[in-house]
C-alpha cells in the first residue's frame, strides 16, 4: 500500500495475523522491502510483519532535501501511528539497524525488543569516505560502483547467484538523492552516547561481513546490553545467504523476550 503520514508518499507492506506480536523490519541501504523475501513465510505465520522502503528506495518517494537518520526513524513511526500500531518488536539490517536504534531511543516505552544486524555504533569507514561517496553517486549516479557494493554485501561464492542479481536490481531502483542523502546521514552517525534503557536487543553479524567489524559489533552489543551471534556463511547482508539462520535469530530473540 502506499500512505503518505508526513510529507513523503511511502511504500508499505503488511502481512500476516492482525491481532498477533508486530514485528517491524527494515531494510539495507539501496536495497528495498525485497530485502525480507525469504524470511516472510516463516515469520508471518507468527507476527504481524510491516515492512517498508525507507524514502528514496523501491517504491518510497524522497525529495531533495536533506535528511538525517532522526528523520528516516520519524519516517517510520508515521507509519507505525498511521497503522494505530502501539508496541512492537523492530528488526534492521544495516542502516535499518541505526534506524531501529534511533526508534528505540524516540519511543523505548513502545519498543519491545530490537534485532540489530551488521550494524555498528559508527561506521567502520570514516565520516570522509561516506561523504566522498555521497557526492560522487550524486554527480555520477550508482552504476559504477555497482559492482564492488555488491561485493561487499555478499560472499564472493555468491556474487554471481540470482539472488545477488535481485540486489542489483534492488540497487539499480535506488534514487540517488536517497544514496547521497542516507550517505550523508552515515556520515554523520555517532550512536556511542545514544542510550536505550529498558529495551531488549541482540546484535547479529555475518561472519564474513567486512562492512562490520567483529569489535565494532562487539562494542555495539556492549551498548545495548545485547548477546552478540554471529551467522557463519554470511557477509553484510545474510537475508539471502543464510536465510534460515537470520529467520532463526529473530524467531528465537522475539520468543526468549515474550517468555520473560
């Protein structure tokens, strides 16, 4: 469905039992709400799943103005408020991850629990490299980077998989006021003082993943008081890897917080 609570048309999908747990999850950047396929039907049997595109990628409109990672978490508790949705559970992957963070610190007495993946405090790359970035998607588009993002979001034996050919398709949708603007938002991403009392979490890590660290997840798992599990077989972005492990993980978490 497409609703527009605040200024931007957002896309914006749900599924599963109306009366059931909540379960919010958000996507990677230049990826979309795609990015979940493959856990849908395991995790709609259980929960109430709302997914949606943060704006500028899939289907979400973005303007040219520009935004910071508040916003992009403004953007999705319009969504939640325009749904009438009161507690939930929120699972990010990514820059999903910083944003499920930052709807924590806004709303920690509606936040049940937060599944935080490949994900950190602050970026591994330094505020000078996401800029650079932003600047050079915004004058030359993506396409020739392409191939080396890609290759930071999944092992090398999978590059050439369909699946991976469903990420570039996902990347190639993304706008580029959307890339620069959410590269600027990284850039400027320091969740080192951001405290979230009262609010479960735990940090998951492909093993593999070169975007984030062992230790800079480490400490991110020390922040939040969260056990850290790490998913062999996986890079940056284990949704399509290791599909069944990353559905686990969230299954198990939601289970463990419900039952205590």
């Amino acid at each position: 469905m497409f609703i527009r609570p605040l200024k931007l048309t957002q896309h914006v999908d749900v599924q599963g039992p109306e009366n059931a747990t909540t379960l919010i999850l958000l996507h990677s950047l230049g990826t979309d709400l795609h990015l979940w396929d493959l856990q849908m039907p395991r995790l709609t049997e259980r929960y109430r799943v709302v997914r949606l595109d943060i704006r500028g990628h899939g289907l979400s409109a973005v303007n040219a103005l520009p935004f910071s990672m508040s916003d992009l978490a403004d953007d999705v508790i319009s969504v939640l408020d325009h749904l009438k949705i009161n507690t939930f559970y929120v699972a990010g992957v990514s820059i999903g991850g910083t944003i499920a963070q930052w709807i924590g610190f806004k709303l920690p007495e509606r936040v049940l629990g937060m599944v935080i993946i490949d994900t950190s405090l602050v970026n591994a790359a330094p505020p000078s490299v996401w800029r650079a970035r932003a600047e050079d998607v915004f004058q030359h588009g993506l396409e020739h980077l392409e191939r080396g993002i890609i290759s930071n979001w999944v092992t090398p034996k999978f590059i050439d998989s369909p699946e991976a050919d469903g990420l570039r398709q996902m990347l190639r949708r993304t706008t580029v006021e959307a890339f620069s603007g959410c590269s600027l938002a990284i850039a400027d991403t320091d969740l080192t003082n951001m405290h979230i009392p009262g609010v479960r979490a735990v940090v998951v890590r492909g093993a593999e993943d070169k975007l984030t660290p062992q230790d800079y997840a480490q400490r991110l798992a020390q922040k939040r008081n969260a056990e850290l599990h790490v998913i062999p077989g996986a890079s940056h972005l284990p949704n399509f890897e290791q599909p069944d492990a990353l559905t686990d993980e969230i299954i198990s978490f939601i289970e463990k917080v419900n039952t205590h």
